[in-house]
C-alpha cells in the first residue's frame, strides 16, 4: 500500500506521508512541476526499468526548456531512480519522477531556479488498485473538439503539469459523450495526439503516425517506431488528415503503461478484427522486448 512505500526527496528516503509541499507553492499554484513518468518489469535476469536513459535525458530537456536547475546529474538521477525501486522491494510497476518549485509564491515567475526531485514508485494492482488496459477488448476513441496546444505558446515536448490541462479537457469530454479516449487535432486540423496517448494508423500494412512539432516526443512512441525497422514495417511520420482515421485498417493508441492498445471504435464507426494483425504484432513485440525476452533491444532496459 502506498503509506508503505519510501519516497526520494532532495537525497534522502523518507515514509511516503512525509513526501509534502504547501499548497501555496509555486508548482502546485502555477501548474509548473515537471515530470517523467516510466516502467520497470520483471525479466528474465529480474527487474529492469525500460529506457531509463531517455527518459532522464527528456527530464533534463523539460528542465532546460523552462529555465529550471536540477540539483543532481542525469547519473545520479538515475542511480537515484534504481536505489528509490530497491528500497521498495518491488518487481514491477511505474515510476514517477518530479521536479518542482517549493516555495511559497504569490508570482508568476518563480524566486529561484533550482527545483526539488522526488521520485516515487508504485505497485498498480496493490498502491493504486489496477489500470484497466484491455488489449483484447481495445477502447473507444473520439475525436475530441479541444485541439492540441499550438508549439508557438508554450514548449509542447515539455512534460510540465500545466500542459496537461489539455489532455485532462479532452478526456473528459470523451468521457461525457461515452468514449474511453480522446484524440485532439493541432490548430491547423491534422491528427496529433491523445490525452496522454500517441496514436498509430495501419492502413495497406504501412504503420503512420502524427509527426514531431506538434506532439510530444514521447519515448514510447519512438520505441515502436525504431522497432518497427528492425521487424520489416513501414512507417511513415507526417501530417495526418482526420479522414485517415475513417480509412484505417486498423488504430491502436500507445504510451508507458499500456505500450500498445487497440482502438475498437473511432466515433461511430467499429473497426473490423480488433485487435488487429499489425497491432497484436506490435503488443507481442513490446511485451517480449519489456521483458527482456528480445535481445536485439537489451541496450533499453536497466537492471535493477
């Protein structure tokens, strides 16, 4: 249970009910925390996080983005991530990594640039009861009426809590017109992401998705793109008119916890076969490659 777990502040393991910060501070009035959130599984030779490395590089990149300091390395930080999943004793789960900003502020620009970092790790079956991920069953996508954050007003490949609110705006309408997940446009009206997703198309056995610049540069999403070379697949990164998603074979949505999850229904229209050939192809090559069965990508996970 979560008041078991030991958390990292600033260097130091504390009990998880000690993990706080007031409710004035900069970061949690402002919406200016960053984050990283990642997996660790168990494999054959034992725990290992996946891609630990780009995942604290994409950190330090947040931090640079916004004008912040981390008190710490990127080895450091992630001896820091390996020592926070030992001391919990756990086989598997998700990890989350935060930077923000303490202080008391009544200001729209922090007093300082150095941020504090914590990192917290859970069981999702035992800490958080479960992430319902069926990939048998897939989920149904809308295509939400809230676009993506246009890359000219805030840094969108940064993970900072205020760029979230996006997201959470398009779940929740999905959620009102009884869909399981939402996929928002960009401002000029091509496919870009989910709330917290990347998206995939299949169509004629070729693998699409939405290009860099206006979505986030999510690790997951590079993963299957790089994966897809090694097993033959064709996949093209462009701007992807919303018709796409009426002619497509097939759709499947991608990100840390779930690493692949069929689409069964894009607004009123069922897909056909779901889980689909390429799809399952996908979800069996991610599930070997996190657990340390696929060794042409051993180089991604870190033992624990």
């Amino acid at each position: 249970m979560l008041e078991e777990r030991t958390v990292f502040v600033n260097g130091e393991f504390l009990p998880w009910d000690k993990a706080r910060t007031h409710m004035m501070s900069h970061s949690f009035a402002r919406g200016s925390a960053i984050f990283e959130v990642l997996g660790f599984h168990e494999t054959r030779g034992g725990p290992a996080v996946f891609r630990l490395d780009e995942h604290i590089k994409r950190l330090f990149r947040t931090a640079e983005l916004l004008d912040m300091e981390l008190p710490a390395t990127e080895d450091s930080l992630k001896e820091s991530v390996l020592e926070t999943i030992r001391r919990n004793s756990l086989r598997e789960g998700m990890i989350k990594i935060l930077g923000y900003y303490p202080q008391v502020s009544m200001g729209i620009l922090p007093s300082t640039r150095v941020v504090d970092i914590s990192i917290f790790v859970m069981d999702l079956l035992e800490d958080l009861g479960g992430l319902a991920f069926p990939f048998e069953e897939g989920t149904t996508l809308c295509i939400s009426r809230w676009r993506k954050l246009d890359p000219q007003t805030v840094p969108i490949e940064a993970k900072v809590a205020a760029n979230y609110l996006n997201g959470m705006m398009a779940r929740k309408e999905a959620e009102t017109r009884g869909f399981e997940h939402a996929v928002m446009l960009d401002t000029q009206g091509f496919i870009a992401e989910g709330g917290t997703e990347s998206i995939f198309l299949v169509h004629e056995g070729v693998l699409m998705t939405p290009c860099q610049g206006t979505v986030l540069q999510s690790i997951t999403r590079e993963s299957i793109i790089q994966a897809a070379k090694f097993i033959g697949v064709e996949c093209l990164e462009g701007r992807l008119h919303p018709k796409r998603l009426m002619e497509a074979d097939e759709v499947f949505l991608s990100g840390t916890p779930m690493k692949v999850l069929p689409v069964r229904t894009v607004e009123e229209r069922p897909m056909e076969g779901v889980p689909g050939p390429l799809t399952k192809r996908f979800f069996d090559l991610m599930d070997s490659i996190v657990k340390g069965k696929d060794e042409r990508f051993k180089e991604w996970l870190f033992p624990i």
